[in-house]
C-alpha cells in the first residue's frame, strides 16, 4: 500500500511538472514574439537609439526560461549546471559591476566550467554510479 501511494505522489508530482514546463514554455514563447515585435518597431522608429542592453537582458531571459524547461524535463545535473551558467552570464552582461563584481563573476563562470569538466559524470538525479561492467577477454 505504501509502494503504491508513493508511486501516486511521484507520477502525479511528473505529470505537475509537465503541466508547469508546458505553461512557463508558452509564456517563453509569447514572449519571444512580443520581444521580435517590439525590436521591429524600436528598429523603425529610431535605429540610432535602439537600447541594446535592454534587449540583451529580455534576449538572455528568454533563453534562461528555455533552459530551465530542458532542466525541468531531463532531471540531470549539466541541466541545472546549464541554468547556472546563463543566469551568470545574464548577470555578468546585463550589470554594470565594478571591477571587483565582475571578477567575482568570472571566478563563478570558471568554477561552473571546472565543476561541469571534472565533477559532473553524466548521470541523472535518480541515477547512482555503477562500476562499468566489461565482458571478460577472451
């Protein structure tokens, strides 16, 4: 009985998450179209005052919420390392910071990249690690 209702919760708590990756993709992608739009018509009122930064930030927000939804449907850790990545970079690009905030930014960027290089093992979150297991030589 216990088996059964733990098996329950988890489909239902899957079928939630789906439900949630499928609305925050929809919202992901309206907008993407409000943000093509609205660059079309800043681009054809006035090229010369086009705010880059301010569409950087909405263009890297938009990729973030994608990466969050692949980190949502794949449950492994290079997604969640993947999500971490973007969101530094949005930061580091998007803030102003001093010389001291962008080298605090940079030493995270670089220690995400030598944990995802040297510590991640491809394995998902309910996954544990097996010895690799080899025919015998003949």
């Amino acid at each position: 009985m216990r088996a059964k209702m733990r098996e329950r919760t988890l489909t239902v708590a899957q079928a939630m998450e789906i439900v949630m990756a499928v609305i925050i993709l929809a919202a992901i992608v309206i907008r993407a179209i409000l943000l093509v739009i609205g660059l079309a018509q800043e681009l054809g009122e006035d090229p010369m005052s086009f705010p880059i930064d301010d569409f950087l930030s909405k263009v890297l927000l938009v990729i973030m919420g994608i990466e969050f939804v692949k980190m949502l449907m794949l449950h492994t850790y290079g997604a969640v390392i993947d999500v971490l990545l973007f969101a530094m970079a949005r930061q580091m690009i998007v803030s102003h910071n001093g010389p001291e905030g962008t080298l605090l930014s940079v030493l995270s960027v670089a220690l995400i990249f030598a944990i995802k290089k040297f510590l991640y093992t491809g394995e998902s979150w309910g996954q544990k690690k097996t010895e690799h297991t080899s025919e015998p030589y003949e």
